[in-house]
C-alpha cells in the first residue's frame, strides 16, 4: 500500500511535471493529523520523504501545508535520527529553506540535537552548527514553536477552520467541495480586499472563472468607493486646515490691534492704527497640509 503513497511522476498536456500520486498521500497525511499515534512514526517518515521528493522534483517555489505537516506530525515524535530527513525537505529550495522552521530539527532537545550534528560527517554540519543561536533556539523556545504548530494543525476536525476545509478539499481535487467551503468563509467575513482577494484567486484556481470574475467586480466597486472615501476625508482635512490657519491669522490681527489702541485715546489710535489685509491664500507644498495665510501691513500714512 504505502507504493501507492510514493512520489510518482506525471507529465502534464500543460507541460509541468505533475505527482499521480500526490492526493492520495496528502488523504493520508490529513487522516493522520486528527488520529496520531506512536507507531505511525515510520510511515510519517516515508511521507515526508515522499513529499521532499515531490519538491523538488515537481515544484519550483513556494510552500504549502502538504510539507509542512508531514514535517510537523514526524517533528513531534522528538526523535534525533529524523534530523537530517528535516534537514533535507528544509533544503530543498530557496522557499523550503525560508519557511521549513530549523526549529523542526530541534524537536528531541537543543542538546540533543547539537551534539548529533557535532558527532556527524554530513558536508552540511558547520552550516547547521552555525545557524544555531543560544539566544533564538532554546528548549523554551521550541515547546512554544510546537504549540503554534498544534494550533495550526489541530488534532480535532472540530478545530479546523472553513478556509483549512476548503484548502484540503483542493488538495484531495474536490473542486465543488472546496468552493463551498471558502465562499461559506467569506460569507462570514468583512468584504475587505484581503477577503475578496483570497476568494477571487481559490475560485480562479478551482476553475470556476466566471464566479472569479464577479468577485474582482466586487473588489474594483468597493476599492473604487474606498477612493472616492478617502478623497472626502482629505477633501475635508484640507479646509479644516485652511479654516484653522484662517483662524489663528485674524486672532493675531485682533491682538495686534488691540496692542495698537491705548485705553485713554482709543478713537485716535484706532483711526492711526488701521490695519490691512493684505492678501488671503493658502499655501500647498507637495504632501503638505493646506494652511490658511493671512498678512497685514502698517496703517496708511
């Protein structure tokens, strides 16, 4: 049975080399993840050597769960001996090595762990050795990185997410299983861009084009009133500005004018002391606020 599971390739009519058996091992992969059990340790291992193999064989960037669990369901038997199997499906490709955590071959214990590495001929040893840091990796640190996963990857189906169903529906090539899915999640969520964007881009990915396309309607509709928003806000911001520099302005004309009119010949002063505007405008440097200016001379002679 576990052949049935291995990396088998398949050459595609759109060209890219495909893995007939790809859907079959991630079923397992899943069932695995909600039953977990020790004596399963070595069928995790033939696993994830099978879908290291189907990286980088088959898969020229990016990262997706099929690896990362199979990663994490053998990183939490603790084993040492699973070091370097971790070591090879975090190599794999510029993504693996960014998003396969180092903390996967650190599971049994930093000491462990280290000392394996230390005691070992691989050509990758010094490499390993010198990416490990007393202050990033520690034990403490681990059990946390393990709790993350758990919660990612829960042990109960209950604890899974709708956008998590309809993910592994794509992978197992349930189609209409995973569209239903993912619109039922964005039913429940805000009609954002990030939401819209992810529904848009699942159904275009299923095939279903058409439902896509009306998605992008949507999110060009709401972006566009978004902008017609924000435009009103700035609109708005900007007189705000200009009314409270107009503001500020005449409270310094009363003031100064006031300073001009002494107490005991106010008329005199008053007329001697007349004050112009001279000009009201606003000033707007590129990415500066609207300010309200207003300048006065000295009276008339």
């Amino acid at each position: 049975m576990w052949a049935d599971l291995a990396y088998r390739a398949q050459i595609t009519d759109e060209g890219p080399i495909a893995d007939r058996n790809r859907a079959a091992r991630f079923a397992v992969l899943w069932a695995l993840q909600y039953d977990r059990r020790p004596e399963d340790l070595p069928l995790l291992r033939f696993l994830l050597q099978q879908q290291t193999t189907y990286y980088r064989e088959a898969v020229p960037w990016g990262l997706a769960p099929d690896l990362t669990l199979a990663g994490f369901l053998v990183a939490e038997h603790r084993q040492v001996e699973d070091l370097w199997l971790h070591w090879d499906a975090k190599n794999i490709s510029f993504d693996t090595a960014l998003g396969y955590h180092l903390y996967h071959l650190f599971t049994p214990g930093i000491t462990a762990a280290s000392e394996t590495v230390r005691s070992s001929s691989h050509p990758d040893r010094e490499r390993i050795l010198r990416d490990i840091t007393s202050a990033r990796h520690t034990d403490a640190a681990i059990e946390e990185w393990l709790d993350q996963q758990r919660a990612r990857f829960p042990s109960d189906p209950a604890d899974e997410g709708l956008k998590s169903w309809a993910q592994h529906a794509a992978r197992l090539g349930e189609r209409e299983a995973s569209r239903l899915f993912l619109t039922e999640w964005a039913a429940g969520e805000p009609r954002t861009d990030a939401t819209l964007n992810t529904l848009q881009f699942h159904l275009a990915q299923l095939g279903y084009l058409a439902e896509a396309v009306e998605v992008q309607k949507e999110a060009i509709t709401i972006s566009e009133l978004f902008q017609r928003c924000r435009s009103r806000v700035r609109t708005a911001r900007a007189i705000a500005d200009i009314r409270f520099g107009l503001h500020r302005a005449l409270r310094k004309i009363r003031q100064d004018f006031r300073r001009a009119t002494p107490r005991s010949t106010g008329a005199r002063a008053a007329e001697s002391a007349r004050l112009t505007v001279r000009w009201v405008g606003d000033r707007s440097p590129p990415g500066g606020r609207l300010t309200g200016v207003v300048t006065h001379g000295p009276a008339p002679r």
